[in-house]
C-alpha cells in the first residue's frame, strides 16, 4: 500500500509538471486548462503499455517500459500505430481547448474522440454541471472510448460518422479530424455564443515533411456564433487525420490554393453562402466561404 502510495504521489508530482510543460509549449497561461491536464490520467486512457510513441524523423519507438511517466511529454501515443491513428499532442490540445473555452455548466461534443483522453480534459473543464457527448467512427475505438467512460455520469458515447450523428445544441463542438468545408450540422446545432473547433485541411496529408510545410497542409479555426453571424478566426496550422465524410473535391482545391495565398490569420467571417465577393474570400467552396470581412 505504501508502494502504490509513493508511485501515486510521485506521478502526481509528474502530472503538475506536464501540464506546465504543454501549457508552455502551446504558449498558454490558462489556469483552469492547466488543472485539467494535471488531473486527468493519461494512462487511464491508452491502456497498459508499454506504448509506442511517435518519434518526428523516427518514426514509432517503443516505450522503455510500463511505467506511465512516458505519456507525461508532448508527445503523440500511438493508438493504431499502423494506420497512423494517435493520441493526438498535448500542447496542440491545450491550444485548441483553451480556444474553445469550456465553461462549466456547458454542453461540449467532441468528434473524432478516439480513446476519450481529451475527452476527459472537456469533461473536467465543464465539470459536474456539464456534460459530453463523445463521438467516435471508428467501431473499434469506440468500444475503447465507451470502456473507458463506463459508469461515468454525463458522458454519452456514439459510434458513428460525426458528420450524421445527431446531438443535442452544444456551446462547444471540438472537431479532431480534417475537413474541407464546415459540416452543416455542426453549425445548425451550435448555440448561440458556442465556439466550432473546426479543423481544415488540403490533399498534402498528414504525415512527415514529404507531404511539405504544415502551414500548407491545414489550419484550424474557431467559429463562434454571435446572433446571426459565425465569427471566425486562425488559431494554428495543423496537419490530421482526415475526416472523410466533410470532404469534397472542390472545397479540397480551393483550400489547397488558399493555404498558398498567405493570409489565413486575416480571416474574420465564416459565411453559409458562396456569393460573397472574391477579393473578400480567403477560401471559397460550395455554398460557403471564409473571408476578411
């Protein structure tokens, strides 16, 4: 008992000085975000390792043992490593999560959730008076995301496409996989002063420096509702997996020219209509564009 103790405490001790590190490294002073990546446990999620670990110009490395001080950098954690699907980086998730500003009480859906770690980090930020709505396609990872709330109160685990899946109105929709264009039902659902974490990405992938600079590759952008405006603003570049259902041929050109053009900080509106001038489009696709006005 003393042991299990002692390794508690000194993983705690590990957990508090993580979370400054990703808070750090994303470039955040958010208290309330900080909290939750100090007290969620990471290896609750991703099962007993050892674990593989994605090493940039490495590849996937082995953990050195089961010990879960390993999960504790900004680091990605294979999940099914031969299809590339990880436990996405702590620091990138610590942006976007702050970005969207969970607040208790709220209503935060998370699509792609894989094994539910970040979740996890959703479900302490909107606290006892929220609630979560998890959903995730892959079959497989779904019965490890529903494993993993099981008894958990106010979490609802889907399986299913995030694109077709219905949910009740959220303050927060947290996207984690590519689209090329904003999923319709995502903006239907989304309540008034509720922030879309809306990942988009071009045809280079997602994986390694072949597929070229990520800032080319994709972007992610937070939609927020006010009124009858969608509020849209850069946060980062990004490079993810795809999410096949909100992708189509004309939005994926269209972005990869936009991504050349340079201007994505400069967006300010997302509008549900193709119309709007060209001069004033960062990115236009089939009945919606982003633009600087």
């Amino acid at each position: 008992m003393a042991q299990q103790m002692d390794r508690e405490t000194r993983l705690g001790i590990v957990r508090r000085a993580y979370a400054k590190q990703v808070l750090a490294a994303a470039g955040l002073a958010d208290r309330r975000v900080e909290a939750a990546f100090a007290t969620v446990k990471r290896e609750d999620f991703l099962g007993r390792g050892p674990w593989q670990i994605l090493r940039w110009g490495r590849g996937y490395e082995t953990s050195p043992s089961r010990d879960p001080v390993y999960l504790y950098d900004d680091v990605l954690v294979g999940i099914i490593p031969e299809r590339n699907l990880n436990n996405g980086q702590p620091g990138l998730h610590a942006l976007l999560i702050a970005a969207a500003a969970p607040k208790p009480g709220e209503h935060a859906v998370h699509i792609g959730a894989g094994v539910g770690y970040f979740t996890a980090i959703l479900r302490h930020l909107v606290g006892g008076r929220g609630r979560v709505t998890a959903i995730e396609f892959d079959a497989g990872l779904a019965a490890r995301l529903a494993a993993n709330f099981k008894g958990a109160k106010k979490v609802e685990v889907i399986q299913g496409d995030g694109v077709a899946v219905e949910f009740a109105p959220a303050d927060v929709i947290y996207v984690n996989a590519g689209a090329t264009r904003p999923a319709s039902s995502w903006l239907d659902r989304l309540r008034g002063g509720g922030r879309l974490i809306l990942p988009l990405t071009s045809n280079k992938g997602f994986m390694g420096p072949e597929s070229g600079p990520i800032e080319r590759r994709g972007a992610v952008f937070r939609i927020e509702r006010r009124g009858d405006e969608l509020l849209a603003r850069w946060i980062s570049p990004v490079a993810i997996f795809p999410c096949e259902s909100t992708r189509d041929p004309a939005s994926e050109a269209a972005l990869g020219a936009a991504f050349e053009n340079g201007r994505v900080r400069e967006v300010t509106r997302l509008y549900r209509r193709d119309d709007v001038p060209g001069e004033d489009c960062w990115v236009r696709g089939p009945g919606w564009c982003l633009a600087y006005r």
